[in-house]
C-alpha cells in the first residue's frame, strides 16, 4: 500500500484559479483541496519551494487570496502547494469553511449544492 503523507481530509473540485509566481501568471483550475494545500491543474512554470499567490474562485463567492508553496510538480500537467497564509487571515478562513463544508456533505452523502 503506497503512504499518503497527507494530514488533512482532502475534497476532490473543479475550481477555476489563477496562480502567480516568480516567472509567470496562469490560469488553472484546483482539482484537490484541504486545510493545509492544493493540486494545481496548469501549465507553467514553478519550483520547488518557489512561493505562489492563488486567487481562487469559490461557488457563488469572491474569489480567496491565498499564499502558497510549491511541494511538487509535474512539468505542464500542474503542482502541488502547500498554503503558507496565516490562519487567522479572512480568505484563509472562507477556504477553510468552504472545505469544511464540502467534506460534510460528501460525510452525509448529500450531492454538492455549490
């Protein structure tokens, strides 16, 4: 069985996001969420441990500002990031309940309404 190092429940999404870094600005689009990071879908260009600003867009919500740092990537097929933003910060917080929420209503078994 091949080990997970991941702490934190993670919901499978299709966020449209922009991400922006040291070379370029992107479009993507999120495809794996938790508290502590996600899976950025995107061509482009990162390093590793290279710092992100994501805007992402949230159903029916502005978008959250978030920071974050590459932990892994695969060349034109997109990179993990792990959010380095402070807790208490207002976005950080709206993403959190957004997981939160979804991680809920997959417990329940109920369809996304989002």
């Amino acid at each position: 069985m091949k080990y997970d190092r991941r702490k934190s429940p993670r919901i499978d999404v299709n966020l449209p996001a922009t991400w922006e870094g040291a070379f370029e600005r992107c479009d993507a689009t999120i495809t794996s969420l938790s508290v502590n990071g996600c899976f950025v879908l995107s061509g482009g260009r990162v390093d590793p441990k290279e710092l992100v600003r994501l805007e992402i867009y949230l159903p029916d919500e502005n978008p959250v500002y978030v920071w974050g740092e590459v932990v892994d990537h695969a060349y034109e097929i997109g990179f993990a990031a792990r959010f380095t933003s402070p807790g208490e910060d207002e976005d950080q917080t709206r993403l959190i309940r957004f997981i939160k929420d979804r991680i809920k209503e997959q417990q329940k078994g109920t369809p996304d309404s989002g």
